[in-house]
C-alpha cells in the first residue's frame, strides 16, 4: 500500500498483545497482496493477487477471486452508485496515464486521456458475489482500488484486533486512522488532521472512539510540472485531477466507507460534497478548500477541536 502502518496496542498481557499485533499485520499484508496493481518486492515472487489477475484477463475472462475482493468491490460500487461515479475505481487507466503507481510522471495529452477515459466506467464491472468471480469485459480496462484498500484492511484488522481480546488500540495507515476503544484512561483517542499546506503542523484534534478517521490529501502523492501540482485524486468525469479541495477528512464507524468517502468528496468538491454527507446517517467530515475555508458538518463539531494555526477559517 506504500505506506507505513503503525499499530499500537494497550493491554496487561504481553504475550497476548504482540499475537494480537502479528495478526493485525498480517491482515495488512494480505489484503495489499489482493489488492496491489503492480507485482514488486516480495509480492513479484509471490502469486499475483486478485487484483493483478481481474486486470490481466480484462476483455478475456471472468476471475475467480477471495471473499475480500469481492467485498471491497461491493462497497466500492455501492458508493461509486451514490455518488453518481465521483468515486470509480476502474480508474485504472487513467492513473497509468498520469505515471501514478509506476512509469513516469507527466501531463498526458488531452487525446490520451480521453482514450483511457472511455475505458472508466464502473458500471461495467460484472462482479458476481454467488460465483466469487470479477469481470472486466473489455481490453484495456482496470480496477485500482488505490482509494479503499487501506481502509478495508483497516476494518479487518481491528476485527482480527478485537477477536484477540484487545480492548484499546490505535491504528495509523498512511493518513488513515482507526482508534479502537477509549485510550486505557477512559478518554477518547485524540488525532491530529494534518495542516493540508504544512506539513508537521496540525489544523484540528479529533476526538476519535471506535471509529475511523481518513484523510485524502492533494500533497500526499503528487509531481510537479511548470509549477503545477499535479496530484493522485482524479475526477473520473474529466480524467484530470479534482481541484476544489486540498484535503477532506471523513469520520464513519466503517474505515472502508471512511476511506471511500474521503476521495469521492474530495472530488465532489465542497458545496456538493457537504450536501451528500450531511444526508449521510453515522458520518462526519471535514473539508478544507484551497482558499483554506473549513467545512465541517454539523455531527462533528463537538469532537473537533482547532489548533488556529495556518491561517485557516470555518465556514458555516
Ligand atoms: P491515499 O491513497 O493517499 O490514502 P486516497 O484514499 O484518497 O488517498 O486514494 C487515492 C487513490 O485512489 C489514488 O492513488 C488512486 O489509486 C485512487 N483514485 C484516484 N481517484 C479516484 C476516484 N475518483 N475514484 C476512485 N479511486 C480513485
Ligand atoms: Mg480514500
């Protein structure tokens, strides 16, 4: 997943803790192993995974794939639906273009995006639960499920963490967080949203318990070129980089849906994107556009608390 993943975990027995841990970090292995779009380190020698396998034989045939895979493409969809495909992960092509994941980084001309465009479209994923199988009917498409992995295995970790008894740990994947339980103290976990244009500093302090906070940032993978920053979060209506925000956080029981739902508003931009999570039940988020305004919705207020610094402002 490219990304450290830190787990911490409290609890008075040692031995059951760093069990507890191992299975934790196994979860993370398995599910980049699923999920990873390109064979490199470890995983070149290994058998390709889900992912690697549907892309392979897209145009050719359907692909026997785990329970997992088949999960994360069912949420994934569920979402891509609801946001009237904001969020898509059959982006594949177009990441490629843009030299995100491997090859070179550059600005692709207006023709080759259009060509790798008209292979984006979620609609055309044939995911069938029954069989277990994913099809990708034509040549050249190809699923990157870049935007929700580490979230999913974020779930299933503090699954793995919680069957292991533990009762109060913090996980951190590369801007997505999870605080299982309350610290030993009985307070809430406390987490930091980074300042989106200085990196170290804090914009606001979470209050998190039992719930997940993602983050999706325009500064987290990007290149530059004539001073422009090009970076990871692609508009799947115009195949170029979604520009109304600089980061969204999402707050939501489920990290899959946390994760999801940080780079679908993030593309959806800030007035649309506040009016689709405020209708949703359970789930928070904060939004902070390039003019350094903040959106928060109303639901999240009393677990934020904002450091004042960066010259940010709240909206609304
Ligand atoms: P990060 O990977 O830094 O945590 P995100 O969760 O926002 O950030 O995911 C960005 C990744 O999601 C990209 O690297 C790419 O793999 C994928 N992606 C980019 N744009 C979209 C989109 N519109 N819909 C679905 N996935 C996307
Ligand atoms: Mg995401």
């Amino acid at each position: 997943m490219n990304t450290l993943v830190r787990i911490q975990v409290i609890c008075e027995d040692e031995e059951k803790g760093r069990k507890a841990l191992k299975q934790a970090f196994d979860v993370f292995r398995k599910i980049d192993h699923l999920t990873n779009r390109f064979p490199e380190g470890e995983l070149a020698t290994s058998s390709p995974g889900d992912v690697l396998n549907i892309n392979g034989s897209a145009g050719l045939k359907p692909v026997k794939v785990s329970v997992d895979t088949v999960r994360i493409i069912q949420r994934s969809q569920y979402y891509a639906r609801l946001t009237g495909g904001a969020f898509d992960i059959t982006i594949g092509p177009i990441m490629d273009n843009w030299g995100f994941g491997k090859g070179i980084q550059y600005v692709p001309a207006d023709e080759e995006i259009s060509r790798a465009l008209s292979l984006v479209d979620y609609r055309k994923v044939e995911a069938d639960p029954g069989k277990g199988t994913v099809f990708l009917p034509e040549p050249g498409m190809s699923l990157d499920l870049g935007g929700v992995a580490k979230g999913y295995a974020m779930d299933e970790a503090v699954k793995a963490l919680r069957e292991a008894g533990m009762k109060h740990a913090l996980i951190n994947a590369g801007g997505c967080v999870y605080a299982l339980g309350t610290r030993p103290d009985g307070e809430p976990w406390r987490v930091g949203i980074q300042d989106p244009r200085s990196n170290g500093d804090i914009v606001a302090i979470l209050s998190l318990k039992d719930s997940a906070a993602v983050t999706s940032g325009d500064y987290q993978r990007y290149f530059e070129q004539e001073g422009v920053r090009y970076h990871h979060i692609i508009d799947p209506s115009t195949g170029k980089q979604a520009r109304d925000l600089i980061q969204t956080t999402v707050v939501a029981e489920s990290a899959t849906d946390a994760d999801i739902l940080s780079t679908a508003l993030f593309v959806l931009g800030p007035r649309r994107g506040m009016s689709f999570v405020e209708d949703l039940p359970g789930t928070g988020a904060v939004l902070i556009g390039p003019d350094k305004l903040v959106s928060v919705t109303a639901g999240l207020i009393d677990q934020l608390t904002f450091t004042g610094n960066g010259g940010y402002q709240i909206v609304g």
